[in-house]
C-alpha cells in the first residue's frame, strides 16, 4: 500500500468514525477521489476488520459500527488533544452522573498519548478554571444528550416530551440541529415539525427522547449560527427592568468593580456616583454584583431589588448571631 493510500485510509476512517451516514459521494468529495475508489477503500478497511456498514436508498452511505470487536480508534493530534481537554472540564460540566466516568475515560486517554501532547493536555488543566460548579440545577442525562446528539448529526427527526417553564408539557415532533451549551445549562436548537417554526429547548427538561427513524434533509437556522440564534432567543426571554442606585464610589472605579452588562456609573462627585438604565440580568445577580461591591450604596428602584437586598441582609445578620462578635 502507498503513502499515499495508507494517508487516505486513515481520512475515511477519521470521517466514519462520526455518528452518521456519508454518501458515496460526499465521501469522495471530501477525499479528492472517485466514488469507484471510495468503495475499494472501504473494502481495505473491511479486510483490516474495521465494521464498515453500507446502506442503499436516497439517503443511504456508509457508517462505522460499533462492536466488541472494534479496532483501534484512530485521533491526529489536535482531535487528542480536544478529546482529553473535553474529558477534563466534564467533571464540571452540566451533565449528570458523568463526572467519575469522564476522569476514568481521561486516565485511560492519558496513558496512551504520546509525551509531547500528555504536556499540552496538562497545561491546558491547570490553567484553566471552571466558572460554574458542576451538577445541581439544570443537570441533564448524558444518555439523553446522547441521543439528542446522535439525531442532530444523522438529521433524523425526534420525538419527546417537554415541560415549559410554566410547567405546561406538550409532545414535540422536531428536527434536531445542534446542541448549545450555555450559562450552565445543555439547550437543543431544533425546527418544530407541527409548529412551523425554530424553536430552543432546554435538554433537562426534555423526557425520553426517541428518534423516528426518519431521515430528514438538512435545514439551516435564521442566519445559519445555532450559537448566535440560542444567545438571541434566550437574551428575549430574559426579564428586563429599570435599575436605580447611588455608590459610595468613583465613577470609574464603579465601572472596573462591577464589569461588562450594567449601565455606566455616572459622577455625582468624586467619591460616589450613579447607577442609571435598564439591566437585563436578574435581580439576584445584580444584588450579588452590588453586595460584592465593597461600598455603602442606595438603592431607589426597582422594589424587586430592594426586597432581594432586604432578605440577603436579613440572612447575613441571622448567620452572625450567636457568634459573640
């Protein structure tokens, strides 16, 4: 076998290995070959023992099997190296029960990565922190993402229950097309069949996800970015309200201390300023925000601040009584 042939045996194995179906023909796009040489070379890699499945039809290909028997997986660097930072920062991710098992699948990984990637790996760990906790509210079954992934990338439409917010559940009919994982939580972006109409679902609160077996073609979202189409949906969902407050700080050291996402601080005069506009956040976060300050502040407005500010103080003062300071 050639360089050049070996080279290309291990691209189509790199691409079967994903959770889909390649037609003949994208599968030879991608290779720079033809279709006749595609299936040869699937042949090659069925003589190695590899379980390539072919299926016929409109929407058939080819897919690798899963078995006891499977070989080796095969990872060029970088797809190691993401493997082995996703294992890592799984521990903390919003997933449940998946934490020990991502540390052993790591341990297993890491013993077989050449030293000079065992290195990245373990630069990438200690420099990285995790903004949130793992588990607690908001965790999802990993079988359950599981499927919802496997559907997204076969583009095969899914059925399951869904609670909303306000506690209403329906059944859905939908087409999968990505999972988005933001502030903590796992969301599916998916085209609702009997809607009409694109739609985000928050996975833990999806019930028993199970695929049609049909096959779909490929539908793309507003604009084509699942990331940027769940940050819109989920900011216009988000409460808004008119916030009003004095600090007993500079105007500029305001801003450093609270950060990006509230209003600009206004000088009332060089020891303190105001707190002015409409905020998009929730009122726990923001009295979070102003609590962490470090500062005497006022707060005029709005009065759901004010009580939220009222009962972390009420709090505060119970913690510390009895501690005969």
């Amino acid at each position: 076998m050639s360089e050049n042939q070996a080279g290309r045996l291990l691209r189509l194995l790199s691409l079967l290995q994903t959770p889909r179906e390649w037609p003949g023909g994208e599968l030879a796009e991608r290779l720079g070959v033809t279709r006749r040489t595609v299936r040869r070379d699937v042949e090659r890699l069925r003589d190695l023992g590899y379980p390539v499945r072919a299926t016929r039809g409109v929407v058939g290909g080819y897919r690798l099997a899963a078995g006891s028997a499977m070989p080796p997986l095969l990872l060029d660097d970088e797809e190691a190296v993401a493997i082995a930072v996703g294992l890592r920062t799984a521990a903390d991710a919003a997933v449940a029960g998946i934490e020990e098992s991502s540390l052993r699948a790591l341990a297993k990984l890491e013993q077989v990565l050449p030293a000079r990637l065992r290195r990245r790996v373990a630069a990438l760990g200690l420099a990285t922190v995790p903004l949130w906790p793992g588990g607690g509210d908001g965790a999802v079954d990993p079988e359950a993402l599981a499927v919802l992934a496997g559907a997204a990338a076969g583009r095969e439409r899914l059925r399951f229950g869904y609670r909303a917010a306000d506690g209403r559940e329906s059944r859905r009919l939908v087409e999968p097309y990505r999972l988005v994982a933001a502030w903590r939580r796992w969301y599916l972006l998916a085209f609702d069949v009997e809607r009409d109409d694109w739609r985000v679902f928050r996975v833990d609160r999806i019930a028993a996800p199970a695929p049609t077996g049909v096959r779909v073609a490929p539908r793309e979202p507003p604009d084509g970015d699942a990331a940027a189409f769940v940050t819109r949906r989920l900011a216009s969902l988000r409460p808004r309200f008119e916030v009003e407050a004095t600090l007993r700080l500079p105007a500029a050291e305001a801003a450093r201390r609270l950060g990006a996402g509230l209003p600009e601080p206004r000088p009332i005069d060089a020891e303190s300023c105001e707190l002015r506009g409409e905020v998009d956040e929730s009122v726990e976060w923001l009295a979070a925000r102003l609590v962490t300050l470090g500062c005497e502040f006022t707060v005029r407005r709005p009065p759901e601040l004010v009580d939220q500010l009222r009962g972390v103080g009420e709090r505060a003062l119970r913690a510390t009584r009895g501690s005969g300071g």
